[in-house]
C-alpha cells in the first residue's frame, strides 16, 4: 500500500483546478487511486433516482475525489501551504512542516 503526504482529517490547500486557493478538510482518502476527498472542494452534480433516503429523488451537490498532487498541507503555525517532511522521533516516524519546522498531529 502507498504512503501519502495527506492523512484524513488534515487541512489542505488546493494549489490547481477550478478551486484553486481554497482550503477544507480530508474527509476520505483512497492510496490506491492517489486521490482524496476535501470537504466543499471538487464538487459535483448527481442526479439521484427517488429512494427511502431521498424520497423525491433529483439534483444533489457532493464532492468528487481530487487528485493528490493538487493539493499541499496546511502550516499548523503560519497557516499557509507547506510541503511535508518525516524524521524519525526514537522508533516512531513523524510528519513535519517544511516550512517551519513545527510537528503535524
């Protein structure tokens, strides 16, 4: 399995695309196809059929997975785009902030 930058949960920025600029929260990520899901970001139209969830069917808005590569860290300090960083705490590895040098939980 692949080892990806971004974990869910984390706070992301979109640096190409239609929503370019605009930051959300990981809310899935799928290692196999390098793409995550960003909470309001990538989103789509689906037109549902009506069912017990939906019972008048139609139009709904929801996000589509965005591609890995388009998308950076968010600083936990300065609160801009940063790339990510590991190094090795004793035996655990820990994902760091390039920019400034501070540990992401």
């Amino acid at each position: 399995m692949k080892k990806l930058h971004i974990k869910k949960g984390d706070t992301v920025y979109v640096n190409a695309g239609n929503d370019k600029g605009k930051t959300g929260k990981v809310l899935s990520v799928a290692p196999a196809e390098d793409r995550v899901i960003v909470e309001g970001i990538n989103m789509v139209s689906k037109h549902t059929k009506p069912n017990s969830k939906q019972p008048q069917g139609g139009i709904i808005k929801q996000e589509a997975p965005i591609h890995i590569s388009n998308l950076n860290l968010i600083d936990p300090k300065s609160g801009k785009p940063t790339r990510v960083g590991y190094k090795m705490d004793g035996d655990k590895k820990i994902r760091f902030a390039k920019k400034s040098g501070e540990e992401i939980k």
